[in-house]
C-alpha cells in the first residue's frame, strides 16, 4: 500500500508557497476565497432581484429556477476573464525581485513534491489492484509530459466553464438531472468552489515548464548520488 502521507511535508511547503503567491499577486493570502464568495454573493443577490431568462442554453434549460440561471451565467461570464487577468496580473509582476523570489520559492517546493509523489508511487509493492495500477500509470504520465499537464489544467477550467455552457438536463430522468437541476444552495457552493480552484491551477499552469526543469535536477542529483553509493559499495573493504 503506497501512503501518500509521505508527501504530506511537501505539500505544506507548497500551500505556504502558495500562499505566499496569493499575497504578492493580490494582496492577500485570502484573495481566492473572498472573491468567490463575492461572486456567489452577487449572483444570489442579483436572483433576488432581477428576473433572468438565461444567456447560455445550460441555463435556458427548463426547470432552472432564477438562482440557478444567475449562479451559472455569471460564473460562465466572469470564468473567461479571470484566467487571461491572472495571467496578465503574473506578467507585470514577473520583473520584480521580490515576486520572482517567491516564485521560484513555489517552483522548488512544487518540483520537490512532484519527485517525492514519484519516490512513493514507484515504491509499491507488485500486489496492487487494477485500480491502483491504472491510478499509478496516470501518475507516472502527468509527471513526465509536461503538456499531458497543459492539456489536464486546461481541461478542467475549460471544460467546466463549457459544462455551464452547453449541458441542459433531462427533466424525463431524476438522475441525470440532479447536478444541474440541484437546489439553489448546492450549486452555489460548487460555483464557489469552482471559482476557486481557477487561481491554483493557473498558477500551476503557469508553472508547468520551471517545474518541469526543476524537477529535472532533482532527478539528475538523484541519480548521481546513487552512482556515487554504488561506487562506494563496491569499494572493497
């Protein structure tokens, strides 16, 4: 059994990293969580007083109450522009020596999380399930190519500002309907959520190619400092 509980120091070292990037980016370490508040907070309070019918055929869909139509028309709306002003935010403080410190404080904690992830995925025992060998395969994969990484961190922000785009319920079926169709509250906080997981997979997007690089030489130094011990074992007593 692999335990992931071995990465835990590493990632801690990342969401303090992390945190700090927030501050230097926003202002705050809580940026994130309180703009998405925001945003829900408006939309609900929007729904309450200005009848909406809905821009996207996701919440054109019938059965949509008003809390619904605007939860989701505004994430949709507001989802397009926060990436490109992350990423516009991260070019104008790219220059400074302050902030370039702190982002290269998060590539090495990142690239150092990413090759003790790898050191405990490659130590498991061969009595593994289906399952897990499938889990650990994709693993391997999305440490080794770095646009399998582009291509997942672009699919899960994309992909979900689509999904409030395009995916209308089945009203004919209870089932299917009950993410898009759930009550109000539900959906606000998955919108919420949604929001704010947009900042740290920009960064991690943004990311991709220095800990990429990184992670290279910890790779390399690994690989030394093994030649070296076998060397050393060799060396008769």
């Amino acid at each position: 059994m692999r335990n992931y509980n071995l990465t835990k120091k590493e990632g801690k070292v990342v969401a303090e990293t992390q945190q700090a990037l927030y501050r230097a980016l926003f202002g705050s370490v809580n940026f994130p969580r309180n703009l998405s508040i925001f945003l829900v907070g408006i939309s609900l309070f929007m729904a309450t007083l200005v009848l909406h019918e809905g821009w996207f055929p996701t919440s054109q869909s019938q059965g949509m109450s008003n809390y619904h139509r605007w939860l989701y028309d505004v994430y949709v709306m507001v989802s397009i522009f926060i990436v490109p002003l992350i990423y516009l935010r991260f070019r104008q403080l790219e220059g400074s020596v302050a902030f370039r410190r702190k982002w290269n404080a998060y590539i090495r904690a990142y690239a150092q999380y990413q090759f003790k992830l790898k050191q405990v995925v490659e130590s498991v025992d061969d009595d593994r399930s289906g399952q897990q060998k499938l889990s650990d395969s994709m693993t391997r994969h999305f440490l080794k190519h770095p646009w399998f990484q582009y291509l997942m961190i672009g699919v899960m922000i994309y992909g979900c500002i689509a999904m409030y785009i395009w995916v209308t319920p089945f009203t004919s079926s209870r089932g299917s309907s009950f993410w898009i169709l759930a009550w109000w509250p539900i959906n606000a906080v998955i919108i919420g959520m949604l929001y704010y997981i947009q900042f740290p997979l920009m960064l991690r997007w943004l990311s991709i190619a220095k800990i990429q690089e990184q992670y290279g030489i910890l790779q390399l130094k690994a690989v030394r400092e093994n030649s070296v011990n076998n060397m050393v074992e060799k060396i008769p007593n």
